[in-house]
C-alpha cells in the first residue's frame, strides 16, 4: 500500500514536542537590531545572544490544551487519560474533539489509531452541526481486542483554503493568473509526495490537474479542477499538511465481545435436584445434578450461567430462613458467609461436591458453549481461616473483637467485611491469587459483590494486574450505589455494572436513563439489565401478572446488550417479605429452592425468542447507536438502535393491565433511511409486517405488549 506523504513540518515525537518558527517580537524591537531592513515577511536571524528576546517554550500536544492549532475536549478520554476508553472488537467508537484556528483559512484533523501490534492508522475527522462549535468527529472501527491508542492531529488545510477562494474567484473573474498558479504549486506538491512513495496513478492524476489548471483555459475546466472529487480525494491522501498539531495520545482498550454482549442466567446449584425428606431435613443440590441446568440454560439461549458463592458456609451467626437470626440445623445458610473448618475462598462446599466435580461441571458448560461466572465476594464469615490466620486483615474494635457488617439498625453478624489498609500488600496479593485459582478452574468471568465497599484505589490495581495476565477474563461490578462510585469502578477497569434499571419503570425513567447510558457514560460504563435479583423483587413485577414480567423481560433484552435473569422470574415468583419492601418471601439466600421450570405460567418461550432476537441483530449488541423515540401515550416507551445495516425499533406498553394505544415517530433519517419514503417492518415476536413511515399508530395489550421490529427500506421486500 503507498505510504503517507511526508509532513513538510514534522510531528512532534511521543513526548508530543512540536517545533515552531521563531516568534514575532515587535516592532521597536525588529528597529533596534541589525537586520531591521528586512522584508517584515522574511524571518530576521536571530542574533547571538540578546537579553531583550523571550524565549518560546515548545508547544506541545496536551490535552485541553491550546497548541498551534487548537484542539481540545477530545473524547473519549477518562480522567485527562489516566484510564482507558473502553470498546469491544469490531465496534465503531465516535472520537470528537473541539478544533479551530485563527483566521479564515481552512483545517483539517484526523485520528491517528495505533492498535496493539504498533500499527498507526489514519482517519479523517469532518466538522459536524452545529458549525459554529467547531465540532469535529470521526467514526473509528476497531479490530482484535488489546491495548490501543489514538491521538487528534490538526493540520493547515491549504488545498481547501484553495478551493474556497478559487471558486469565489473564477465565478467573479479576479486573479485567475494567480489563482492558477497557486493551485499548480499545491498540485506539484502533491504529485511529488506521491512520486515517492511509489503512488504512481495518484501522481499522474494531480500532474494532470495542475497542467489543466491553466489561466487561457475556460473556466468550466478550472472549475472541474477546484471541485473535481478524485483530484479532491487525492490532495487529501498527498498534499503534505503544514502546521501539524497532534495532542497527547490516549489509552484505548477493546475487550472481547463477551464483556459487553451477553445473557446471564442465575441459578444456586444448592437448589437444583434438593431433595427435602419426610423429617424435615434436605439433602443439597451438587454441581453434577446442576449440569441438567447448565443443558437447560443453553437451549434458552442464554451465554452465561451465573453462581452464587460455591465456597463452604461458616456456621456461626448463621442465618435461618427470611434472614433470621436463628438457624435451624438443616438450614443451609447464606453462601456469601464465606469460609469454615472445610476452608475459605479457594475451597467448595462439601454438599455441593468436590473440586474435581466443579471442573467437570465447568467442562460441561463450555461444551455447551456457556461461560461460567462466579461470585467473587471479599468478606468471610467468623469461622473462615483468615479470622485466625490473618486477623490483620479485618477491623479490631475497641473491645478487642473483630468487627462485623452493619448497615445501622441492621446487623450482619456472620460477615466479617475485609480491611484494605491494615495490610494492603497481604491481602491485594491473597484477592489476586484467589481470582486465579478460579480462573484455573475455567472461570472467565468474575461477579464482584459490593465492590463499592472495597477502595477503588484496590480495584484499580486489581483490575490492572487481571488485564495485564489474562486479558480475556471479564470482571462485573454489583454496586447498586451512587453514580460517581458506579462510574469509578467502571472506570478503573470492570468491564460490566449492575444498574439502576430494576427501578426505572416509567416512560421518562426509562428515556432518560437509556439516553444517559448510551450518550453520556457510554465509553466507560456498561450496563447489565438484570430483571431481577435475589436481593431485588421488584415492584413492577409483585402484582404477579405474567404481562409484568414480560414486559420487563422485552425491555431487558432489548434495551441493553448485556441483560440476565434470576431463577423464578420466569416463573412469575412475586411474593414480597414485607408490604413496600423488595426483599421475596422465601428468599433463597436462606433456603433451597427447588422448582419446577415447566409449572405454569411460565415464559420460557419468550426468553428463548428474545435471546434469538439479540443473537440475530448486532444492533441490540451494542449500546451506542441508541435513540429514545417521541410516542403519544405515557404508557408507550419506544426506542431505536442501530448498527451499520441493522435497524431495530422496540415498543413496549408499559400497562401489564389493560391495552394502550397512540403514534409512535421514528426519526427515519437517524435510521439511515429516507425519511420521506415507506419502510417495512417485520415483527420479530409475532413474525407480523407492516408499511410504515416516520409516524406510526400502534395498539398494544397484556397478551401482545411489544413490538420488537426488523426496519428496512420498503423496496427491498
């Protein structure tokens, strides 16, 4: 492939240095030197030593910062580029930057993409609406996960300043001589950068240009010369770019699909095949009666089976059924009171199986083609080994005793939270150790629990050290808390969150939290749409109606690219523990559960169809190319996304009660459509088409809730 011209002002290397010209001192001062008689546009020779004259310290290419031309506020950049922007293989990332000069001539910018084997590419950036903010954006596509980075080059852009006053010119009759020959130099100068770089048919063509570009020839042959696109596109490729500006460069990571495109399924392998006896007592679910889950969750179309802790449960302060403070001996306690006499974090429970039958559980569900996440939960119960081993890494109260969780009034007597500053080398290293245990046991992905009551500064290393030494592993945040801790931790390197979608229920809830995740905080944070969670009932759904559920269910996993179920919502399992409360009676935290997936009502059918959907449309796989969609009724939420050639359009009642009907407009030209022809739309849930145009009436009930349409030009069939 032929090489970019060379720059007739070099780049600034790394260090992002750019040589100037010497600068403009005043006049008095150019009378008081020896060569005050010069031409005031030839530069004076400096003279060997003058105290008078200020030095000029290099420019450079920082960020918001302003150099020779100005380029600042670029995106996506986190914290002024201590952390990387975040992308997965093969997406389209927008970069933007605010670029402008003094003056009236042109410029012209560009994003410099260097991927991870060093490789540089350029992409050039167009000015956007509104113009006069000088906006400047480009779309960048990016490749095979790793390390990259990108910087913004400004440049003088002499061809379009050309082009600018030429056409003025040539219409009026003025200067064309001049006119003329300054296009033959740029034109020359083009040809020539070609030449050497062995860009033969692009030389010709600009040789061509510049001997047709003569003052005696009519001017519909100038003008040809000053519009024509090929001559144009080639000026671009070659004319070497004056006043080069580069900014600093930023860290850019693409991670593999998987961390932002999945559909997890949660499930506690305690309660699949339990068996409760005449007496009272259970016999526990194991790893090996879970595989038939694992068989069941894949044929759903599910890409994630997610566990609970699988480690052994401390017996002290165990908790009984509904949290209470009273266990019975059968009781089997919460999972996330980790650590007893069979061991800690690097040990399974017993009634669970054995290592070896955890592997062989793990073998099973890539062969099923699922990933395995597990719950890496930092906290012990008193009975885990580290309360004697290691009681520095804890928080000894006044009375000597170590101190456990609470959330005044609540108590949570059978976990101890960790302590990160006693000592922070100890126990950073022991969490980093652990999570590769596990990840040598197969696991790929990582669900953090409460990291927002860990420091971030621990997260930042951590997520640094599992980047640098298994790069494939995906790590999840579930910090249901403020937006700036949430962001934080994305920031620092979970590749997923939790989120506030469970309660987001109503049409401008859901607008504007959809707007924000895929506008404001999408190159940093990726959402994971859980309907629910064992923590969470949520109040849409406590009626028990089975349209409550699906409704949530259609917005899911149509709004979010990663979006997961916990067992029992397909079963339309509502009761609450308390009124207003969103804890389940029954909770499973406390006791097993085992369930009958084919009891009705049940939605397993629309979790199969609507994990196909997103299987078959990259346009649900992503979050960027997102638009909240006008409706008439507050009871209709609608939305678009769109990736390249796949359009997808999502409407959904928000009445799990009675039928609602209003317009729905789509913003055709958003779409890449003509917004003034008709398009067709095939319903991805009923296998229904329809014509339609930008507005649209529509009618929605309890048995049919949504519309998930395919758009496409109607004269395409």
């Amino acid at each position: 492939m032929p090489q970019e011209p060379p720059n007739r002002q070099e780049p600034a290397p790394r260090a992002d240095v750019q040589p100037v010209s010497p600068p403009v001192v005043p006049e008095q001062a150019l009378a008081d030197e020896p060569d005050a008689g010069r031409p005031r546009h030839a530069a004076p020779e400096p003279p060997a030593e003058n105290p008078t004259r200020i030095p000029v310290p290099p420019r450079r290419g920082v960020p918001n910062g302003f150099g020779r031309i100005p380029v600042h506020n670029v995106s996506p950049v986190l914290e002024n580029g201590a952390y990387p922007a975040k992308a997965v293989e093969g997406e389209t990332i927008t970069v933007r930057a605010n670029i402008f000069r003094e003056g009236h001539d042109a410029l012209g910018a560009c994003v410099i993409l260097t991927d991870p084997a060093g490789t540089e590419q350029r992409i050039d950036m167009a000015q956007v609406e509104p113009m006069g903010l000088d906006i400047w954006a480009a779309q960048v596509r990016l490749g095979v996960p790793g390390d990259y980075s990108f910087r913004v080059e400004a440049f003088d852009d002499r061809w379009r300043t050309w082009q600018h006053n030429a056409a003025i010119k040539l219409d009026a009759g003025l200067d064309v001589p001049l006119v003329c020959a300054e296009g033959r130099i740029l034109l020359e100068e083009a040809a020539e950068a070609a030449r050497a770089a062995d860009a033969e048919h692009d030389a010709a063509l600009l040789a061509d240009a510049g001997r047709r570009l003569d003052p005696g020839a009519p001017v519909q042959q100038l003008r040809e010369v000053v519009t024509g696109p090929e001559v144009d596109a080639a000026m671009s490729r070659w004319l070497p770019r004056n006043l080069l500006t580069p900014t600093a460069e930023f860290p850019l990571v693409v991670h593999r699909r998987g961390a932002q495109f999945s559909s997890w399924y949660e499930f506690f392998p305690r309660s699949v095949g339990a068996v409760r006896h005449e007496d009272g007592s259970w016999t526990s679910g194991t790893f090996r009666s879970s595989e038939k889950m694992l068989e069941r969750i894949a044929e759903l179309g599910f890409t994630v089976a997610y566990l609970p802790p699988i480690n052994p449960i401390g017996r002290a302060f165990r908790k009984g059924p509904n949290n209470t403070l009273q266990a019975g001996p059968d009781d089997p306690g919460s999972p996330w009171a980790i650590g007893s006499a069979d061991g800690g974090h690097d040990a399974v429970n017993p009634e669970l199986g054995t290592i070896e039958d955890f592997d062989h559980f793990v073998a099973r569900a890539h062969e099923l083609g699922l990933e395995i996440a597990l719950d890496f939960a930092l906290q012990a119960s008193p009975d885990h080994p580290w309360a004697v081993e290691h009681p520095e890494w804890f928080t000894t109260r006044a009375d000597g005793t170590i101190a456990y969780a609470e959330n005044p009034p609540k108590k949570y007597q059978d976990i101890y939270p960790i302590n990160f500053d006693n000592d922070p080398e100890g126990i950073y290293n022991e969490a980093l150790r652990l999570a590769e245990f596990w990840i040598d046991h197969g696991v790929t992905i990582l669900r953090v629990d409460n990291p927002h009551t860990k420091p971030v500064d621990f997260w930042a290393w951590f997520a640094a050290r599992l980047h640098e030494r298994h790069p494939e592993v995906v790590i999840q945040a579930e910090a249901f808390t403020r937006p700036e801790m949430m962001h934080a931790l994305a920031k620092v390197g979970f590749h997923l969150s939790y989120c506030y979608y469970t309660w987001r229920n109503t049409k401008y809830e859901l607008g504007e939290y959809l707007t924000e995740l895929s506008n404001e905080s999408v190159d940093f944070f990726r959402p994971n749409f859980f309907t629910n969670t064992p923590d969470i009932n949520p109040t849409f759904t406590q009626s028990g109606n089975p349209a409550a559920f699906a409704i949530r269910m259609i917005l899911a996993a149509t709004m979010s690219p990663a979006w997961g179920v916990y067992s029992g919502f397909e079963l339309c399992e509502h009761e609450v523990l308390k009124p207003g409360g969103e804890e389940y009676m029954n909770s499973e935290k406390y006791e097993f559960r085992p369930r009958d997936y084919d009891a009705e009502p049940n939605l397993n059918g629309l979790m199969r169809m609507l994990n196909a959907i997103r299987a078959g449309h990259p346009a649900l796989q992503q979050m960027r190319g997102t638009q909240v969609l006008g409706t008439s009724s507050d009871k209709i939420f609608a939305f678009a996304k769109r990736d390249g050639d796949d359009r997808v359009v999502t409407i959904v009642s928000l009445d799990p009660d009675e039928g609602v009907d209003g317009t729905v407009h789509i913003d055709l030209g958003w779409l890449g459509l003509d917004p003034d022809a008709p398009v067709r739309v095939h319903d991805e849930l009923t296998g229904q088409d329809f014509d339609w145009g930008a507005d649209n009436y529509v009618r929605l009930w309890p048995a049919q809730p949504a519309h998930v349409l395919s758009v496409r030009p109607a004269d395409q069939g």
